[in-house]
C-alpha cells in the first residue's frame, strides 16, 4: 500500500507559538528566582505569566481555528478513541495534548493569582496580600508552594509523553511549534487563522487591567 502524498501546511499560528516558549521560559525562570530568593523579579515574572494565561484563555475563544478549545477540548470519549486508534481528528493538539494544555492552564492560573495574594513573612508582600487576612495570605502562600510541585510534574509528564509520541509515532512536535508547519496529506482543508494584531491587543488589555488593579485595589 502507498503512503498518502505529504506536505507542510501551516498548523500552530504565531501568538500561540509565542506563547508556548515565552510561558515555558517564564517557568523556568520563576523556579530559579524563587530558589534564589529574588522575590521582587519573581513576582515581575508571575505577573508576566498572568498576563500570558490571560491571554491563552481568550485565544481560546477568538484565536486561530488549532488554538480555539472548540477544536481541541472534545472530552474523554474522545481521549478513549484516540487510546484505541492512535488517530487524532483535529491537526493541532490530540486529545491527550488537550487534556494536558487545560490542566497546565488551569493550574498555571490557580498559580499566578494565588502568587498576587501571598507573603513570604520576612518582608515581601504580593501586591494584593494586603487584602486579605495574614491566616489567608498564609494558606494562599501554601497553596502557591504545593501548585509548583503539581505544576513541575505536569512539565515533566508533559515532556516525556512529547518524547514517547516521537518515538512510538515518529511524529516530532516540537519542530512544529517552532516552525509552526506541519506535515499533512495532500488534500487536507486550509486552516481559519485570527490576525495576530488581535492577539497583540489581548496582551495589551490583560497587561493594562493587571497595572490598574495594581495602582487602585
């Protein structure tokens, strides 16, 4: 039997691809800072993460057709056809991609809005900290410790099971999110793509509603 005729096609648009690596080196970066002590470039960082999570929440909605959770977040039934055919309906995430990028998010943001409320005690406070009750702020300060280590093995899990597609599927993932270009078979429909000045103007008021918090609450 012949294999099907392949080409690249443009998959993953530019802000998603952005926002990937630039959230990947953020966390990075806030594990470094917050073992080093560096409160105050940690919290700059944790806001730039906010701003980001922010941001991939309403891609979500008006983004590029593989960004949108329309296309991807199609629930376990899903995941259960995908387990047993090893084929993926959508050209972006595969179910179980999907289940993972919802986790992250939904941990990623838990994270960053507990990160505004806490307080180390020795002399650095969250810019909302003084919102709520030192007993509060104290158990918020828990939580954001305990959601690093959930948020590093979900990386982690990330990672290997990227890994393990390469090597069982022969498909590289990572290559894509860089280039953004995807091998397809010849024939497959054209993607619907948002214009990234869109996406430009949701960072923009995500970062700007964060600078007013911060200033007036």
């Amino acid at each position: 039997m012949s294999k099907p005729n392949m080409h690249k096609m443009r998959v993953w648009d530019l802000p998603t691809r952005l926002f990937h690596w630039a959230l990947f080196v953020l966390m990075t970066l806030l594990f470094v800072t917050a073992y080093a002590g560096r409160m105050d470039a940690h919290a700059a960082m944790g806001q730039a993460v906010w701003v980001l999570v922010v941001f991939r929440l309403a891609w979500g909605f008006i983004g590029s057709q593989t960004a949108r959770f329309s296309d991807f977040a199609k629930g376990p039934s899903a995941i259960r056809s995908y387990l047993a055919t090893g084929q993926s309906r959508t050209l972006g995430h595969n179910p179980l991609g999907a289940a993972m990028v919802l986790a992250l998010l939904a941990t990623i943001l838990v994270q960053a809005l507990s990160g505004m409320f806490s307080s180390n005690g020795i002399g650095f406070d969250a810019p909302f900290a003084h919102l709520i009750s030192r007993v509060a702020s104290d158990s918020v300060t828990s939580l954001h410790v305990t959601l690093a280590y959930v948020i590093a093995g979900l990386v982690a899990i990330h990672i290997a099971a990227v890994l393990l597609h390469w090597m069982l599927r022969g498909e590289n993932l990572i290559v894509p999110m860089f280039s953004g270009k995807k091998s397809v078979q010849s024939g497959t429909s054209e993607l619907r793509f948002t214009p990234a000045a869109a996406a430009f103007a949701i960072v923009v008021a995500a970062a700007v509603l964060l600078a007013l918090a911060r200033k007036f609450i």
